[in-house]
C-alpha cells in the first residue's frame, strides 16, 4: 500500500508490574493501520492481542508500563492530555470490548445506552439521540429496533449483544473501529451475521480485528498480523500469510486446524515474565537451528508487504 | 450400544404465569459400540440438555434410554449412582467443572475414592498414570485449577473421567473456549483415548470442522428436535435438511470467497531428533 497509515504504531512496550516480575505483554510492536482497511490480528490466549488494542486508547489500567509511540493523524496518542484523549475516543477510534455480556450497562435500556454515546460526542438532543439510537440499531440488523431500544440488555442474545455494542461504537461514526473477539462464543450461524456486518462496515472505515479466530480473518481482512509471546511475528497480505505462510508459529496454527490436518504445536507459549532467550518460538519450533535459541530475530521481508520474523530468513 | 428412543425433557419457567419450555423433543437415535456420534446445532437448540438428559444429570420427562443394554431411565437412585462410573461427560468449561480448592491429585483421585476402587496406595499409583496418560507429569499433581491453563484443565477434566473407565462418554463442546494449537491437542488427545478405552461418544458441537474431525456419524439438532443424522460426510457434503444447508453454508461462506487455485499448504513437516541438536525432516 502506497498512501499514509491512518494508524502508526511504533516500538510499543507494554509491561505490568507483578510480585513474580514485569509481564511483558507487548514487546517493541510495530503496526501500520491503513485509511479503509480491515487489519486482522490473531493470536492466542495471552499473546498481547488484546493490550495492543486497549494501549491504542489509551484504556490500560495506570500501572502498565508503556513505551513507544501510537501516531494517528500526525498526533501521538500516548502524549497526548487526557481532555484531548477524550475526544478522540469514541467519535475518532472506537472500540468493541471483549465480553458483550459485561460491556453493557445491566440497569440501563440498550437504547439510553446508545444514545448516551451521541449525546456526549454529537451534541444531539434527547429525543433526536434517542432517533439516532433506534436508527443505528436497524443499521446493525435488531429486529423490531423501535421496541429493543427500550429492553434491557439481558432480553438480548449473545449475538444481538454484539450487534448492539458494535452500533454504540459506530455512533459517533470513527474512522478506525478496533473489535475486540467479537465472534467469541457465538455458533456458526450467528457468527456468520455479525461478520457479514462487519463486511458492511468497513467499507469507509479502517478496522482493526483482533480475534483468534483464522476463518473470520480470512473472510475480512485485507491484511493480517500474527502475534506470539508478545511480539508480532508475521504481517502481510492474507492470501500470503494464510496460504504460503513464512514464519514456523503461523505454519503451525494453520496444521492444528481441523480442517488443515489438526497437528498440534508441541509444548505450550512462554510465560510472558520468563521469556526464552533467542527466538521465543525456537523452543517449540521443529525448524529451529543453532543460533535460534541465542539470537532474537527481527522481521525480515520475505515477500512484497510480508514480513516474518525468523532466522530462517536473515 | 446406545439406544435413545423418543426422549423429552421440559423446563417450566415463570413463578405465577408458568411456561413450559420443551428443549428436547422426542428424540431418537443410536450409537454404536466405539462410534462416536457428532451433535451439532445453533446456541438454544438443545444438544447440551440432550447429552444431560441422557446420563440422567436432568431427569427427561418421557423416553427410553438404553446405555450398554441397560435401560437407564428405570434406574432407581441408588442403581443410577452405581451405574454412573460407565456414563461420564466432560464440559465446556474445564476451570469451572473442577473444585478450585482440590489439588490436581485429589481431583483425579476423587471418582476412585467416591467408587471405590483400590486402596489408598492402588489409587495413587492410579492417579500418576492416569496424569501421564493425558499428557501432564508429576509435577502438575500438587496444582490448583487456577494454576493450570485451559487446556490442562481440560486434561485433568478427562483424566477423572479416564480413571472410570467409562463404557460411554458424553463430551459438551470440550475445546469450544480453547486456542486452536490447544484445541487441537486435545482433540486428538480425546480421539487416542476413546480409541485405547474403546468408548463410545457423544460429541457435542457448534463447529462443523471439529465435527467433521471427531465423528463419524453427526446428528443435526434444531429447536430441541434431530433434523438430519447420518454419516459425517454425507451430511455435511450433502445436505439434505435446509437447516443443516444454512449451517454448512454459514460454516462455508468464507471458504467460497477464499483462493481456490492453490491446494491448502501441507502441515508443517514432523522433525525428528537423529542426535542430539540435529534434526531431520520425519519421511512418511
């Protein structure tokens, strides 16, 4: 891609402070997110996929240890005062949080809750943010919007739920929408009406899509990023990632799934207080060879935009 | 070897306006000695409350259920509690199925205790098998579930489980919270073991893919009722149902979109240690 990244994520650390030692959950990240492009991002449990995305907002909690620089739209993110932060929160880049069941407010109706949103960001009165609310859930594909716009959250279904927290985070209309697992938990017909949604959306929007779920990658993303131990160790286009995959760790999440053989990865990911030295995929990795377990990799470009940080490449 | 004919189980919900809710509606099908049947459905169908009402864990309402020639449905209590060391399951969440104040250790070693088998030093020895047999080591036994990741919980899930030796084997979405390079050991890790033991089972699951790996026969559940049952790969190649095609279409859409001119890439090739720090690519 030729044109400027909307989002620039350079050299981001992120670390907590725990009795046992410092977590690092992200290590020296580099990330470009383009205007209209939905960036995929898998990872499993614990690879820092998550505090990637919330350390984009600024929504850590106070104790991280951050480094580093988020630039977006010639500003730094991390510098930035908080008043100017929150401004850009929700109506510049907004955020589908994990957990649709927790994300929303039990005592309050979903419509309120929408509408709070406009009201806060767009300055809309009561009864035209209330409107707003009611045409935003339609958008997002609620039945009978008029009427759900006055339940409570728990008269809804797990996928209606998504569909709900993505319309309040498309409210203000931002320009990068970051979803958090939004097909989490959800069964395949469910799961299939939200990606559709998702397909919809972006259209005029970036979307970065953290999910560890390699279908859902491949039905949206453009561009994908593979994270591992806090570190990403493979970006490119999802053809190249996901057909002729560079690095070890991505060849072997593709074999484990069911459909592509299910070989699992021996062994498990690294505690993120103990990382290995070298490569920290080289324990687990049946390529790994000599220097692999001594010398830490950087990404090496192994194909036009593809990127993978291995020995095997230097 | 399981014989389930014409099951229903109802829940009534409401206090004053009672609302009778039919999850599952008069089912019926079999399984085989050693098969292992997949149950797949949308969230709400009912698969979970089926694979309960057939171990009795929620009592059905009509039917007849014949597990190893035993009708289990006329069991009283008591032959029903010494009639479940040949039916077990294992859940969704392994974290929560397990007691978080028991060690690994006891956890493995409390179904041997509750039945019974084998003295204090036959059990301990039994557990320490039983541990190495899922795949953790000894010095997992004296851990807490909130120690142990989703994927060992999982593993001391099934070695309880194991150490029963069960004829049958209800499993409800075991992997379905799990990473997919977990998912993957584990499954394999259920597929070796129901083979060793020679279980029958039950799979329940909302993912085609994991199905169509597990079992090979699956049954398609809707609104509490079995739409279609078959052969794996009739069915989902097949589908005759046109529910089951929205499930394999949903499953399916993006692999349309997806570039066909390339075969899938070949798993990554197996090394094998020839001496020490020196590896080879394994030749099948």
């Amino acid at each position: 891609m030729t044109n400027e990244a909307l989002l620039e994520v350079r050299g981001l650390k992120v670390g907590f402070p725990t009795p046992d030692g410092l977590v690092r959950a992200s290590d020296t990240v580099d990330l470009e997110i383009y205007p209209r492009e939905t960036l995929g991002l898998i990872g499993e449990t614990g690879s820092g996929k998550t505090v990637l995305g919330m350390a984009i907002l600024r929504l850590l909690q106070p104790n991280a240890a951050i480094e580093g620089e988020i630039r977006y739209r010639d500003r730094d993110l991390l510098t930035l005062p908080e008043d100017e932060m929150r401004k850009v929160r929700g109506r510049e880049i907004g955020i589908v949080l994990q957990n649709s069941g927790t994300s929303l407010n039990p005592v309050y109706t979903v419509g309120t809750q929408i509408a709070e949103a406009v009201t806060l960001h767009q300055g809309l009165s009561g009864h035209d943010a209330r409107q707003r609310a009611v045409e935003l859930l339609d958008a997002v594909g609620i039945p009978d919007p008029v009427r759900m716009a006055g339940e409570y959250p728990h008269r809804f279904s797990g996928g209606m739920r998504e569909r709900a927290l993505i319309a309040t985070a498309l409210a203000c209309r931002p320009t990068l929408l970051i979803a958090d697992e939004p097909t989490k938990g959800l069964d395949a017909v469910t799961k299939r009406g939200i990606v559709d949604l998702f397909s919809e959306i972006d259209r005029d929007r970036s979307v970065l899509f953290i999910t560890h779920d390699i279908e859902t990658v491949e039905d949206l993303a453009a561009r994908v990023a593979v994270m591992y131990a806090g570190e990403i160790v493979e970006v490119g286009g999802v053809r190249e990632v996901f057909w002729d995959p560079a690095h070890p760790y991505t060849r072997g999440l593709l074999a484990s799934l069911p459909e592509r053989g299910m070989r699992p990865i021996p062994g498990s990911a690294p505690s993120l207080i103990t990382l290995p030295p070298g490569c920290r995929f080289s324990p687990r990795c049946g390529c790994a060879i000599g220097g692999c377990n001594r010398e830490h990799p950087g990404l090496v470009e192994v194909g036009p935009g593809h990127y993978a940080r291995c020995m095997l490449y230097d | 070897m399981i014989e389930v004919t014409d099951l229903e189980t109802n829940f009534s919900t409401g206090f004053i306006h009672r609302r009778v809710v039919r999850a599952v509606d008069g089912v019926s099908f079999w399984i085989e000695e050693g098969e292992t049947l997949g149950l797949v459905g949308e969230s709400g169908c009912g698969k979970t409350t089926l694979g309960r009402s057939i171990l009795r864990l929620i009592e059905p309402d009509r039917g007849r259920i014949v597990v190893d020639g035993t009708d289990v449905t006329a069991l009283s209590r008591s032959e029903l509690r010494r009639f479940r060391p040949r039916m077990q399951m294992i859940f969704q969440d392994a974290y929560a199925s397990l007691n978080p104040r028991m060690r690994v250790s006891e956890s493995v070693a409390e179904p041997l205790k509750i039945h019974r088998m084998g003295s204090r030093a036959d059990i301990d020895r039994k557990v320490r098998e039983l541990i190495e047999e899922v795949g953790l080591n000894e010095e997992h036994l004296n851990r807490r579930p909130y120690e142990l990741s989703g994927g060992q919980n999982q593993r001391v899930a099934l070695a309880r489980v194991l150490a029963l030796k069960p004829k049958f084997l209800v499993a409800d979405e075991p992997t379905s919270a799990l990473d997919v390079s977990v998912q993957a050991q584990i499954l394999n890790l259920i597929r070796d073991l129901g083979r060793d033991y020679r279980m029958t089972c039950l799979y329940i699951s909302h993912d085609l893919g994991v199905t169509r790996a597990m079992s090979s026969r699956v049954a398609v559940m809707l609104e509490g009722r079995i739409v279609e049952i078959g052969r794996t790969a009739d069915v989902f190649d097949r589908p005759c149902h046109s529910y089951t095609q929205r499930l394999v279409d949903a499953a399916l859409a993006g692999r349309a979109r997806a570039p066909p001119e390339r075969p899938p890439l070949p798993a990554a090739p197996t090394m094998v240690e020839v001496r020490s720090g020196h590896w080879v690519e394994e030749t099948v």
